[in-house]
C-alpha cells in the first residue's frame, strides 16, 4: 500500500518545519458545524484533520469524514478510539497501539478487528505508538481503555516505551496528556524522547495557546495537536495564533 500521507509527512519533517492538526471529535459537533471549523482550520494554516473520540455516541462518522473531504483539501486522517471508527472516505489512519498500556485490546486486539477492514477499504495505516503521559486528571481515553498513563516525572520510562515501539516497527510516537488535560506533557519528558528516537513525535493534550506549543516545540515535537480549544468562545482566534506559532517556528 502507498503511504502518500506519511512520506508527504516525512518530506515536510526532513526540511525543518512543524505540523499543527486538529483533532475533531464528531461527538461535539454537527455536520454543518465540522464543515465550518474544518474551512476555518484551513484558512488558518492548520496541516491536517484529525478525526475520532474515545467514545462514539453519534452514528454519523461516516458521514462526518465525508464533509470534511468535501469542504477542505487537507488531508483528514482517522484518529480511532477502536476499530468502528472506520470511513473509506479517510486519507489514512492513525493505527494506534498504546504501548504506554497492558491492556491487550488496545495493544492488538481492535488492530486485528480493523485489519481486513482497513485493508478492503484501501485507508493508509501509519503505525502509531500512542503513549499515555499523566497530566492531573483522569483522561477519557485512560479511563475507556482502562490503562494507567505513564508517571510525569519519569521521561526515562517514556523514552524506553518510545524506543521499543520504533524497534518493533512503529512509524510515529504520540505523547497524548489527554483531551482537555490539566497538565501538558513535560518538556523534559518530551526531549528525553526526541533523543531516544528517529521517528516523528506527535504530542497533544492540554495545548491551548501559542506559547505553550512554541514550548513543545523547541522541546522537540514534529506536530502539535490540539482539539479542545476550539470550543472556546475565541477558539478560532487562538487556533489561528497557534498555527501561525508552528509554521514559522525555527529550531534554535
């Protein structure tokens, strides 16, 4: 299978710039509501479209993945929470394995229910590590897929995960603080990371303005992700600030 969203990835990551996706729960808006904020993502410099939530309540995903093809063109990759959150209409797919868990469902099990789907389907999978770091609260995803997040003040265990997971094949790390945190994940934590691997860091959870990501950033992610914001009063002002922070951000 091609991987055309993940070496375009690659060739932006290999010039020096950084990525900002937004991550869009079809829980928390409706159709007409996803078409609007996906235009408002693109005119403000936004690089992709996440789609997905821990827990689905709505039975639109489909249809939901389908307008935000249709409204904009940046790629809108699949953020599933397990293997139901599927659409053929995606131009690929986070496949997740949290590694920073024991849980095996969400270690392999919903990886072998999507496989043949996904695969019928034509989605391009890029394998993602996807790594829980504590961040003050209980997080949705932590309490649906009943895994412990990794210690905050333990980048080393992080590191070791991470590195483990690119040994065994894994194409990007997610260091995931969890929607809406309290706390961010460490920039020791995401530095220690950096140093241990080769491939991409993602990290999200708690961003919710220009300096913080600048912070990540320097710390070493290749693409900052943040969702939650967006359902502030002026959440397209600060996504736009935030953008506009990740593609002119030089590493010092």
């Amino acid at each position: 299978m091609k991987r055309l969203v993940y070496n375009k990835l690659m060739e932006s990551i290999s010039r020096g710039e950084k990525c900002h996706w937004v991550l869009l729960d079809p829980d928390d808006y409706s159709l007409d509501e996803a078409a609007c904020v996906a235009k408002e993502s693109q005119d403000c410099g936004v690089n992709a479209i996440l789609v997905g939530g821990s827990l689905l309540y709505t039975n639109h995903f489909d249809k939901f993945v389908q307008i935000l093809k249709k409204s904009v063109n940046l790629p809108v990759i699949l953020f599933p929470g397990d293997a139901t959150q599927l659409s053929a209409s995606a131009d690929a797919l986070l496949y997740l394995s949290l590694v920073s868990g024991r849980n095996p469902a969400n270690l392999i099990g919903e990886h072998v229910k999507a496989a043949p789907l996904i695969r019928e389907c034509g989605i391009e999978p890029v394998p993602t590590a996807y790594m829980l770091v504590e961040s003050g609260s209980v997080s949705s995803v932590e309490f649906i897929s009943n895994t412990r997040p990794l210690p905050r003040n333990k980048p080393q265990i992080a590191a070791a995960h991470a590195l483990a997971a690119q040994y065994m094949g894994m194409s990007l790390v997610y260091l995931e603080a969890g929607s809406g945190a309290s706390q961010t994940v460490p920039e020791e934590m995401i530095k220690m990371v950096k140093g241990y691997v080769d491939i991409p860091l993602i990290v999200g959870g708690g961003i919710r303005d220009p300096h913080t990501a600048e912070k990540k950033l320097a710390a070493g992610a290749d693409i900052i992700v943040t969702g939650n914001v967006l359902k502030k009063k002026d959440g397209i002002q600060i996504m736009k600030e935030i953008a506009s922070k990740v593609n002119s951000f030089r590493a010092p």
